[in-house]
C-alpha cells in the first residue's frame, strides 16, 4: 500500500500526541508512577518520549533530577521553554551512561520506535540495578484502534473499532504506523534481559474528552470501567500497565 503523508497529520500519526492539557487521566497515571517508583521517585529519572514535558514537569518536583528525551524537536524545545531539561533522541540509542537512571517512564512510546526491542534493551541498559521501568503501551484487546488508520493510502484520524482484532496481515495495513500489543508480544521484548516483572495489569483510560462533552454520562463510563479493572475485563483495557525491574 503506498502511503501519501500529510503535514498536517503525519506527525500526529508516526509520533502520537503528547499530553498538552493535564487532566484526571494524566493526574492517574501520574499517581500509578508515583505508587509504583516508590523511593525511585525521589532519584534520578528519565522520560523516555517526554513529549511537551507536562509529566516532566510534575516529576521534577521530587526527583534529585528529571531529564526528559524526545525525537522531535520542537517538541523538545517547547520543554526547555518551561524550564525542563529534555534531549533530542531515539529511543534506541539513549545518550546516556549504562546504569544511570532509577527510573525509567515509558508511556504510550514504544509502539512507535522503529525497533521496540532495541528501544526496551536501551532502557534496561541505563537502569541501576534495583531501578524500574514503568511502562504503558495499547493493549490488543482494546476494541479500538486509538491511533486512526490509513486507508486507500490516506490517514484517517480517530478510534477505529474492531481493527485491532484483525488478522496482522489486515490490521497491518490499516495501521502500519503503529504496533499494538498482547501481553505475549510485551514479555518477548524482554527475553534475555535481566529484568523482573514486579507488577502487569491493563487499564482504562481516563475519558475526559467524554467528560468534558457530558459530564455526567462521562463520569459513569469512567467509573464503571475503571472498576471494571479489578476483573478479567480489564483484558479489554486500553494500556498495559507493567512495572520492570532490573536485577
């Protein structure tokens, strides 16, 4: 299939979207890292796919020093203008030191690297020893494909159902630009590195574009699925959240 980019959407498309206004669902996951680091959170730290800084910016408040990393720069530039120290880099060459960092924060990145396998054996490279990875990445159980699709060669922006569930020959071709994962898929990424899982569940989102249309409707949706996660629906969750450590 060839592919015609737009400028307009290909960024949005190849990269994702950062967060760019903080809300429930990023205040959550904020919360999760935080929970999960545990005394991590007060070292040293990497953002590895900082985008604009907005988790960045709430980590450095703790941690001994936060840096931030991004392959686009002016993403990375418009970190610095808050004040935040943030790299312009791939993830599977980190410009850092093996054994650097007590924490690594990889959220909604992995699926768009080039090599996500590299991209994960990088940061197990640069974790110290007892340090954690704190990972979110979409979950192929999520009846929706978050990313838009491509179609006849164009982008189409927005949740498309059931893509996802196709055949990766299919799906693919639909979504070449981004990857989706199984828990399978994820713990194949780890084979052979000296990692442990400390904790792996899949989660909802936060639904505050829904909320912020209908509020009330919003907020029931948010609750009934996020209850949801203490059972086995939470396979149909919207991220993995997965907590690594390295031994």
């Amino acid at each position: 299939m060839t592919v015609e980019f737009n400028p307009q959407s290909d960024k949005a498309a190849l990269r994702g979207e950062p967060s760019y206004v903080w809300r429930a669902g990023q205040e959550r996951r904020l919360n999760m890292i935080r929970q999960h680091a545990g005394e991590r959170i007060n070292g040293i730290i990497l953002e590895d796919g900082c985008g604009v800084g907005e988790y960045l910016q709430r980590l450095t408040e703790k941690a001994k020093l936060a840096v931030g990393l991004d392959v686009d720069f002016e993403r990375v530039l418009e970190t610095h203008q808050k004040g935040l120290t943030a790299q312009q880099a791939v993830g599977e060459a980190l410009p850092h030191a093996t054994q650097t960092f007590d924490l690594v924060i990889s959220n909604e990145v992995i699926e768009h690297v080039q090599d996500d396998r590299q991209a994960v054996a990088e940061i197990v490279r640069v974790l110290k020893p007892g340090g954690r990875l704190i990972l979110f990445c979409p979950n192929r159980g999520y009846p929706f494909e978050t990313h838009g699709i491509y179609r006849k060669g164009k982008y189409h922006f927005g949740n498309k159902l059931f893509v996802n569930y196709l055949p990766n020959c299919w799906r693919n071709k639909l979504a070449p630009h981004v990857r989706v994962y199984r828990s399978s898929d994820l713990r194949k990424l780890f084979t052979g590195l000296p990692v442990r899982f400390v904790y792996r569940t899949a989660i909802f989102g936060g639904y505050d574009n829904i909320i912020r249309r209908s509020p009330a409707l919003g907020k029931v949706v948010r609750g009934v699925l996020q209850f949801l996660e203490k059972t086995p629906v939470r396979g149909l969750g919207l991220s993995h959240f997965w907590v690594v450590e390295k031994i």
